[in-house]
C-alpha cells in the first residue's frame, strides 16, 4: 500500500517537476535567508554570514537534484531522455537509420507471415471438437454405405463413424446467375462428429438422412456471402438445387473447411443402403476414436474386421489387407509438412542474416562515434549510462523496425495466402492474429537484445583515451566485421544452395517425360446415372460424337481417372492358364475405363498390336489394352498380346484378351514411377463417373463454354465439374515443390544483397581507413592495381571463408528439403559447385566496386593531409 | 558526524511532534542543537528526507510566514505521521536494548 502510494507520487512528480523544481529553489533559499539572519545575529558581517551558511548547507544544486530525483523516477526519466536523444540522433543520419528499419521491417515481416501461414496450418490444433481423437479411416479408400455401417456395428476402437463424400456438382437456380456448386454429401452425424458448429441457423443431424427427409442443405461462408450477399434472412428459406427445392438450415464459420477448400455446401448423404457393391465406395470414413484408443490399434482392429467381412461376404482375398485408420491431423497435413517446414526454415535465415547486417551497420556507426562517445565519458558518463544509451538507440530503431515489419507481415500474409497451393489444407484459416503479432513483437524484442547489445559491449570496451586519440590506424571493431560478413555469406549461400536445389528439382520435373501431352488438352468431368446401361453407353458415344464435331476439337475421348488427377482404382491380376500357387499374393494394376480415342487425346503411343475401338463393342469378345509397365510386370520376357487376363472389379469374372500394348503414363505424379495399368473399353465396362478429354486447336479453356453448351444440350441434367486444361492438372501437381523455388529464391536474393551490402561496407571502410598507409605504398612505388587487391582481399578473404563454412553447412540443406528434392541428389555436385561459384563472384564484385577508390588515390594529395 | 540511514525520519518525526509546524531550518537547527554540534545537516540529506516523508504521508507541508516575516514551507505530522513515529520510537527501544545487551560486558558463569 505504502509502496503504491510513494510509486504514484514520484509518477506524478514527474509531471509537475518544472513546477516543483521552482518551489525546491524558494525553499533552500529561504533556509539559507534564516540561516544567514541567524549568523548576524551572532555578530558576523552580513557576507560572512551568507558564506558560512552556504558552507554549513552543502551545495545548494546538488540538492535541488537530490530532491528532484527523490520526486520522480531517475530512470525513466533517463530512459525517455536517452530515446530523445536517440531519435535525434538517428534523425541526423536518415540512410543509416532507413537501412537498419528497412533490413529489420524485412526480416521481422517475413518470418511473421511465414510464422502466421505455418501456425494456422500445421501448429494449430485442427478446429474440431477434441481433435486429436479425429481420425481418417483408410484413406486410400472411398467405402461404400455398406462398409460405414460395418464399422459402426462393429468398431469398438471407433466411438463414433461418419461419411464425408466430396465433389457433388449440383445446378444452382433460381438465382440471377445459374451456377454449379460442388457439394459435399455428409452422413448425419457429419458435424455433431466434428463437433462443428454454424455461425448461422443450425446444422442437420441423423434425421436428415432418412428416406423422405426433407431435402437441406447447410452453406459455407463464402458461398453464402458471393452467391447470397451475406443474406441472414436466407436461412430457413429455400434454394433451387438439381431442379428441386433444398431448405437452407445453416451457414457454416468462414474458417470451417474439412479435408478440401473447394467444397461450397453440405447436403445429408442418402446413399443406396442396399449397394453391396465393396468396391463402388463414394465416401470417405471419419471418425472419432474411442477414449483412449491410438489409431494404431484401430487400424488392427479394422484389418480383422476386414477379414472377418472376406468370409461373410466372399469378398476378394486381398479386401482390406491394406485398412488402415490415420490421425485425421496426419492424413490431412502430412503432405503439406515438409513444404511449410522448408519455408520456415529458410525464412529464419534470412531473420538471421538481416540481424547480423544491422549488427554490422551499427558497429560502422559506432566506429564514426567513437570521438562522440569519448566525449561523452570524459565528462563523466559511465560505461554503463553509455551502454544504456547505445542500447536505447538500438531499442528505438527495434520498435521502429519491428512495427513496420508487422505491416509488411500482415501485407506478406496476403501475399502468401495467393501463392499457396490451392490444395493447402486450413487455406481458410489463415488470417492475422493475436499469436501471429506476438510472434512479431517476441522477434522484435530477441533480434533487438541481439544486434543491440553487441554495439553497447564494444564501446564499454574500448578506453577513453584510445578513442579520443582518434587514432586512425586502431580500426574500429574489424575483427567483429569480419567476422559478421563471412557469417552473412555463409547464411546467404546456404539459402542459395536450397534454392538452386529446388530449381534443379523443378527443372527435372519439366523434363520428366509424363508418357503423355499435357498441352491443348481439355477436360471435365461428368456424372451419369447408370441406371439403363444401353442409355448410358449410348449417352457416351453421342458426347464423344458431338464434341468430335465442333469446331476446334481435334479429337475426343473419355477416361475413368485422369493423370495427375490423384484418383485410381486399382485391382488383382489373374492370368488364364497361370494358377497362382496357394499363398502367394497376385499381382496389383491400376484399371482404366477408356472411351473414343482417349489415347490418341494424350498422345500415348501405341507400342503393339491394335488400340481398343469400335470393334471392342458391348457383345463383342472381351479385350483390353496394357501398358509397357503391366506387361513387364506380369508378362516378363513374353508376349502378352492373345493372353487372357482378369482384374477383379476391372473385369468381373470375364476373361478379357489382351489386343495392345501402349507406353506408360505417369498417373500418380510426375515424380513416381508410371504404375502398371490395363485399359478396358466403357463399352464392356460401363462406369458412372468419367472424365472426357479433348485435343483442342487453340488455348482448351476457350472451349469450356461451347463443349458445355454442347453436353447440357444433350442432356441437361448431367452435373460438369473439375473443367481444366490437363497443363493445369500437371502444374497442380508440382504447386508445392514451385511455391518452396519461388520463396526460396526471393529469401536467396535477399539473403545475396544484404551479403553485398556488407562486403561492400567492410571494404568501403578499409579503404577509408588505410588511405594514408595506401597512399604511402604508391609513393614507395606500389601499383594501384596492387592497392586494389590490397584492400579487395579485406572483403574477398572473408567473404571466402564464409564460403567454406557455408558450403559445409549446405551439406545438411538436402536433408531439410529432402521431402521436396526430386531428380537431384541432396547432396548435389553442381549445386555444390556453381552456389559458392555464383556466390563468390558476386562477392568479388562486391569488394572490387568500393575497392576501385584505391587506385584513384593521389598519393601526393593523401600524404600532404 | 554523519546522520546514520534510517534515523534520521525518526528525529523528524520526533521533531515536528514536539514542536510543532516547523520549517526545514527549524527542523534542522533543531537536530544539530539536540545532537549539541555532534550532527551536521546540510540540504542534501534533509530536503530528500522531507519529500520521502511527504510522500509517504507522514508529514504534510505548507508555504507560510516565518517568525521573521520570510515565506517559509512549514511541515506538520499527520495521523499516519503520529502511529510512525509512535512505531519508529518502539522499535528504536527495541533494537537499542538489543543491541545494548549484545554490547554489555558480562562474565558467564
């Protein structure tokens, strides 16, 4: 209590001090006026009396001080006196104090937003109910309706199983502009399961998975706000869906978004509970696990249930050998990991470099101060007052620096959020926040004791009388310098090195030969009913035969998964004539429906015999076409053509005859291996679901709206989706590996010049500090040539050892990036030779520009100074 | 002699309690007359001693007119000033015998 009070009293002293300051002077005086009286009376001269009074009393102004120090608070008063003393300071010297902010603002912005970006993706928990019991059941599967309720009779690990079934497209209208939204179909349990809830009206539950329920639909924010305006009353009304009414009951949170960013409405999953099909699955399993379960022991569990269900059902032997239950957190960000993690480990480089370039910047400053601060300790500054000075400037430029840098990291934010793969999970939860500015200020505050401390240590070192001599030849902090340019290099090229090893990757990437042409190829993909299987083959051929006819296809053919698209079903091999001896597994392939000249649209070459067509009709005998993969791995040394083969779901238990062989196309990425694959015709194995693809003359989006026209004319009940060109569906495939160059790259540019900068300074200064010993050297008969490289070794020398060190250190870069790399080695020869090559020379020129002064030196002139 | 830390708010306090309104000369007259010469005030220990006080409420001071018609700031005791000095007196007594009983020479038995 006491103290409170006395701490109040001093805080408002401060204020009133001038105003106490007079009243301190009034008091003294009118003591030494009594004193004095006092002293007359004794007999003493009136001048005596005043002296012996001054002399009893002690000096009157240092305790007016005493007293002014005893009202307020010294320290703070110091403190603000220091940061005037700072601003003033720095205003004196804009460039410095621009480049320190400027290099700080960079450094601080940008590991802010790569920090906002990785927090909201990978550090945050998922924004699910107690989300670390979400679990993803086997995610390479889509189950069927009669899986999910397997799982729930029978999962005692699963406390609970939904259904979440992405990339319904639906027809909007009703509305001014008729549009196609991709829905996602959910089991009622969907959101209790997630333990979501909307930020408007309600969410549905089981009941709305009932036959007969009444159709309703929950919206996502953005839809809600572009398609609705933001309509609040929108809710409990209805909207024209697939031509029927659905009752809007909800509008989810801007940031819920579940396993894609593309999903703009969910509507209750009625799948056809009588479907006993175990392979036509259209839903991916979530999950809650049970208290205290571990994915682990789910997926053992899942795998005996899968056996269980192979005897009941006579499913196939090789039916759920690979179930598996994945962390929901894992399934969903794994892939995105090492991507983040590179950025983020590249960024703080760059903090790195930017501190130690400031740090260098400042001992410059402190080298061109040293009569200042000499001044200043002769008249009787502590090492100590001056350090805290010196401290208080660097504090000044922090706080500066730091707040500009969250501008530009909120601008970076923005700026990243564009960039990112559209694929990157939790896109919508990347936003600014309280965690992304307090990751800022605790970046301010650290860089700032870092850079700031090390001016402060030197000058408290360094003797009063040195620095006041002035003495030229004692250079200032050298050693430090040196010591922080080859830091800076050997940062720089360590960032170099990563960049030009993702460069590598990608330009092995844009010489991989996919097996196919991605360009001037058009695609989409479209949903048939099935329902009548003559309609429906009938329904193909007329798609293919009208868009064959329009103006600018060149050819058109259908295909069950696309390339790249990250879809494919795969099946066991069964050779005729070629029992499998008992326990051994069968061979795997990848299985294609194709339709028209699909291969013809990709331009895959046919290797042997003849490609599927009209011949390979519904009745006609049973043929399919392998690529070289399958026949190596199933027909090794054999001729494969006239065999007969089976493929589980591909073929039922037809024997189909092999009539070609075509090359191998890398279906999964462009970086796996192209996967066995055989191809029967949409003829003789009729699927719902297929993408058609067209080789176009011109630019393939310029088509989307004509061959649209061209399907909704047929019928105009088939939903269209995915409408891009097969280029786009390849570079989404190579997004991240793209995204890390591009930020690697402008995180090494950065890194270069802030590295030249200070080969440059260091350099600059050393000519500025030997004139006289250079100019002395000419007199003597040196050439200037010989001054040159004199001074140019100051800067060339340590910029090489920081080579050395960073070529090193580049070593372990590979392993960082060792998700990303592709085509190259993580330890890479060239990458190893060309960044400290690269690096060297720029640094060369770095040291020869201010080096070139040398030469110009008159020695007359600088010997007469 | 130099005024030893800590004592010297008590013989302020003291001070004022038996004089009355007092300003900063009287007070210190009054020290150095009642330590007969042995202590020696100058401004720079008194006026700090007075504003700590001040702040601490103990004392309050206010600008008035001295015996000889001079402005002068006279300080007063408060009722927070009474209870402290009261306190200050007790444990003084208490450390001076204390510290007394240490100091007096005594034979054990």
């Amino acid at each position: 209590m006491r103290r409170i009070r006395i701490a109040l009293a001093r805080v408002a002293g401060m204020y009133t001090r001038d105003r106490g300051a007079d009243d301190v002077r009034e008091e003294l005086e009118s003591h030494l006026e009594m004193a004095t009286a006092e002293n007359v009376r004794r007999g003493m001269a009136p001048a005596e009396a005043r002296r012996q009074a001054l002399l009893a009393a002690g000096g009157m102004m240092q305790a007016a001080e005493a007293v002014r120090d005893r009202r307020g608070l010294p320290w703070l008063e110091n403190a603000a006196g220091d940061a005037r003393y700072a601003v003033r300071a720095l205003r004196r010297n804009p460039g410095f104090a621009a480049a320190v902010v400027g290099v700080l603002a960079v450094g601080i912005g940008a590991n802010a937003a790569v920090f906002g970006v990785t927090d909201a993706v990978l550090l945050r928990p998922l924004p699910f109910s107690q989300a670390e019991r979400l679990v993803h059941v086997w995610p390479e599967r889509f189950l069927a309706q009669r899986e999910v309720t397997l799982l729930r009779e029978r999962a005692r690990a699963l406390e609970e199983v939904g259904s979440y079934s992405p990339g319904w497209l639906m027809s909007l209208t009703g509305v001014d502009e008729p549009e196609q939204l991709n829905a996602a179909r959910v089991s009622g349990n969907f959101f209790e399961l997630l333990g979501a809830r909307p930020a408007l009206g309600r969410v549905f539950g089981m009941a709305a998975e009932a036959p007969g329920a009444e159709p309703v639909a929950v919206l996502d924010w953005r839809l809600w706000r572009t398609k609705f305006g933001a309509d609040t009353a929108l809710v409990g009304r209805t909207i024209q869906l697939e031509g029927g009414p659905v009752l809007v009951v909800g509008v989810m949170p801007r940031e819920f978004q579940f396993m894609d960013n593309a999903t703009q409405l969910w509507l209750p999953l009625a799948m056809d509970r009588e479907a006993m099909s175990w392979a036509g699955g259209i839903t991916q399993g979530v999950a809650r696990l049970a208290p205290g379960v571990t994915p682990a022991t789910a997926t053992q569990e899942l795998r005996a249930l899968t056996e269980r269900a192979r005897a009941e059902y006579g499913v196939g032997a090789e039916y759920g050998r690979d179930a598996d239950v994945v962390a929901l957190r894992e399934s969903l960000l794994g892939g995105t990991r090492p991507m983040l993690i590179a950025v983020l480990a590249a960024v703080g480089l760059v903090l790195l470099i930017a501190t130690v370039n400031v740090a260098n910047l400042l001992l410059v400053r402190a080298t061109d101060r040293r009569v200042e601060l000499a001044v200043r300790a002769a008249l009787g500054a502590t090492r100590g007052r001056i350090a805290r000075q010196l401290l208080t400037e660097s504090l000044v430029l922090g706080v500066v620096g730091g707040a500009l840098g969250i501008l530009l990291a909120v601008a970076g934010l923005a700026l990243l959020r564009g960039l990112l793969p559209p694929e990157t999970p939790r896109l919508a939860e990347i936003a600014v926040d309280g965690r992304m500015l307090a990751f800022a200020l605790v970046l301010t505050i650290g860089v700032t004791a870092l850079f700031g401390s090390l001016p402060s240590l030197a000058a408290a070192r360094q003797s009063i009388v040195g620095r006041l001599r002035q003495d030229r030849s004692v250079a200032g902090h050298r050693p430090a310098r040196r010591a922080l340019v080859t830091v800076e290099v050997a940062l720089a090229l360590v960032l170099l090195a990563g960049a030009v090893l993702m460069l590598r990757t990608v330009q092995a990437l844009n010489d991989v030969d996919p097996g196919f042409r991605s360009d001037r190829v058009l695609t989409m993909r479209l949903q048939q009913s099935m329902s009548e299987p003559d309609a429906a083959r009938a329904y193909w051929r007329e798609v293919m035969d009208r868009l064959a006819a329009l103006p600018g296809v060149e050819v058109v053919g259908t295909v069950l998964h696309l390339p790249m698209s990250g879809r494919k079903w795969q099946a066991p091999v069964e050779v005729d004539g070629r029992p499998l001896p008992a326990g051994v597994e069968p061979p795997r392939t990848a299985w294609q429906v194709v339709g028209g000249d699909y291969f013809d649209v990709i331009g895959t070459p046919l290797l042997r015999g003849r490609r599927l067509d009209g011949r390979d009709h519904f009745e006609a005998p049973r043929t399919m076409v392998v690529n070289e993969a399958f026949a190596r791995l199933v027909f090794p040394g054999e001729d494969p053509l006239a065999r007969r083969v089976r493929a589980g779901n591909a073929t039922g238990t037809e024997w189909f005859t092999i009539v070609g062989v075509v090359g191998s196309v890398r279906h999964d990425s462009l970086t796996a291996p192209p996967p066995p694959e055989i191809y029967v015709s949409i003829e003789q194995r009729l699927v719902g679901s297929n993408s058609v693809a067209m080789r176009t003359t011109g630019d393939p989006l310029t088509l989307a709206a004509p061959v649209r026209d061209v399907i909704w004319s047929i019928d105009a009940d088939i939903p269209i989706s995915q409408v891009q060109s097969l280029d786009q569906l390849v570079a989404r495939s190579t997004a991240a590996r793209r995204f890390v160059l591009m930020l690697l790259g402008a995180f090494a540019l950065i890194a270069i010049v802030l590295g030249v900068v200070g080969i440059w300074g260091v350099v600059a200064f050393t000519v500025r500090q030997r004139t006289r010993e250079l100019g002395l050297r000419m007199a003597l008969g040196s050439s200037p040539a010989a001054a040159v490289r004199l001074v140019m070794t100051e800067g060339v020398l340590f910029a090489l050892v920081g080579i050395v060190i960073g070529g090193l250190a580049s070593l372990a870069v590979g392993r960082v990036l060792a998700g990303l790399l592709w085509g190259v080695a993580p330890v890479d020869a060239t990458t190893l030779v060309a960044a400290p090559a690269a690096l060297l020379a720029v640094a060369s020129l770095a040291a020869w520009l201010p080096a070139r002064r040398a030469a110009r030196l008159d020695p007359a002139t600088v010997l007469r100074e | 002699m130099e005024v030893k830390p800590g004592t010297l708010s008590l013989m302020i306090l003291t001070t004022l309690d038996v004089l009355g309104p007092l300003h900063g000369y009287g007070i210190a007259r009054r020290i150095e007359e009642t330590s007969r010469g042995r202590l020696t005030l100058n401004y720079g220990t008194l006026y700090p001693a007075l504003v700590k006080l001040e702040q601490e409420g103990f004392i309050s001071a206010e600008w008035g007119q001295s015996e000889n018609n001079r402005r002068a700031k006279y300080y007063s005791l408060t009722k927070a000033g009474r209870s402290e000095l009261a306190r200050e007196t007790r444990e003084w007594h208490e450390t001076a015998s204390l510290i007394a009983a240490f100091l007096t020479p005594r034979r054990e038995a």
